[in-house]
C-alpha cells in the first residue's frame, strides 16, 4: 500500500487565490482530488453566506426579469455571467452588443466601476430606454455608453483592447408577435468586428437560442463561424446543459491567446 502524501506544498502555493481561475488550472491540468477538495473548502465563494442585506435590482415597467435574485448555472445567461465575473476587473473596456433589457449592461457596469467604459448596443428604441432607466436606477449610467444601432455597426463606436464582449442573441421578450429577430449575416459580422478588438486574455460570449423561427440558422453559423478560428490564436467553446432540452440556451465562448 503506497504511504500518504502531503499536499501541503500545492496548497499553498494556491491558498488564497480567486477560485475559479484555481479550478481551472489546478496542478497544471492534473487533477489531484486532495487539493481539490481543499480548494472548495477553504474557496471564499463556497463558504460565503448570501448577502440578506443586498439590494434588489428594480426594473423598469413592464421589463421582466430574466434572472433569478440568486443566480445558479442554469441556463446560458448565467453561464455567461459566471465567465464575465472571473475575468473583467475595475477599468476595463467590455462591450453589450445586444442590451435588451440591459440585465447584461449593468453586470458589466459594475464590473468595470467609474474607471471603465461599457458600448451597448441595441437597434430598439424601446430597449435603449429601458437600458438607460435600469442604470439610471442603479447609478451606473455614468460609464456607459448607449448606441441606438444595430451591432453591425459597433466597429464605427468601439475602439480596440475589449476585456469582454456579450452577445445575447434571439429577441427582445415582450416584443409582441412580431420581435425584432437578430439574424445570421449581421450577428456574424458583428462577431468578426468584436473579435478583432478583443485584447489578448479577452473573451466573447454568445448566448443563442435555437426556439425560434431563424434561431437554428444563427446557431449554426455561429458555430460555423468559431470553428473556423485558429487554435493557435483563440480558444472556442460551446457549453451546453445535457439534462435540458435541445432547444435549451447554450453559450459560445472564445478567448483570445494571441
């Protein structure tokens, strides 16, 4: 029988150092269950009790919210979130392509604080307004700002050395019976324009949803689209929940490594 031996050595050398990044690199890929489970124990996100005290997002009439109060992984909006906690910091440049309701906005808003700078986009009158009176509550307007166009055009607004950029892909909810659908030719070139102003360590997520008419043909040439990139510059994920039905959201990420 092999003798014990100590993880001490690993764990320091994480001890005290953000979770996520931790899980994803731990041991350079090799997955030593011990330290593992050390990380999740001592993990700040693991053990911190919710905030009871926190404040509630307000929305304005007639938005519905599309996020729970506590988020879980559940669903490719979340997911996103998730991606974009881990990695935009106080000062960065991140991109909405798609605002809407502006749930994404303000995420990114508070990310990046006073210091940084958030390009929203949405072709709606209608999802502009509702995007300003959301941060206008919130008090994060100030480092936002908010373009009535389409994401085709946000190369003309948004300079180089995005951290993030967000697409929310479909429609708006309670658009009626006849939404403003995002479609395959503009998403796609909006997706080319941001990648080319992702700085190295920046990251795009895509959230797409394939339960409507057009949906199915965005997916796939989003798909299309990022399977096409280089592996030497970008990494491309497609996540997708296996226990939720096929038409279920699912998220595209990409990282750019060079």
């Amino acid at each position: 029988m092999r003798g014990h031996r100590s993880h001490a050595p690993a764990w320091e050398r994480i001890k005290g150092r953000s979770c996520v990044p931790v899980l994803l690199s731990v041991c350079k890929g090799r997955c030593y269950v011990p330290v593992l489970f050390a990380v999740l124990k001592e993990c700040p996100m693991a053990n911190e009790a919710p905030d009871e005290g926190a404040a509630k997002v307000s929305l304005p009439a007639g938005v519905e919210r599309r996020t729970p109060k506590k988020e879980t992984l559940r669903g490719a909006v979340t997911l996103s979130h998730f991606y974009l906690r881990e990695r935009v910091r106080p000062g960065d440049l991140v991109l909405d392509a798609t605002c809407g309701n502006g749930l994404d906005t303000l995420l990114l808003a508070e990310l990046i604080g006073e210091g940084g700078r958030v390009w929203a986009f949405d072709l709606q009158p209608r999802a502009i307004a509702a995007t300003r009176e959301l941060l206008e509550q919130q008090g994060r307007l100030g480092s936002v700002e908010l373009i009535e166009a389409g994401h085709e055009r946000l190369g003309e607004f948004v300079p180089a050395g995005l951290t993030a950029a967000v697409f929310n892909l479909g429609y708006l909810p309670g658009g009626g019976d006849n939404p403003v659908v995002t479609r395959p030719d503009s998403t796609v070139s909006a997706l080319e324009q941001a990648l080319q102003l992702l700085k190295p360590g920046g990251i795009m997520v895509v959230s797409l949803y394939t339960g409507h008419p057009g949906g199915p043909e965005e997916a796939l040439a989003v798909e299309s689209w990022g399977a096409a990139l280089s592996p030497k510059s970008f990494n491309v994920w497609c996540s997708r929940q296996l226990n939720r039905p096929g038409i279920a959201p699912y998220l595209i990420l990409v990282e750019r490594v060079g």
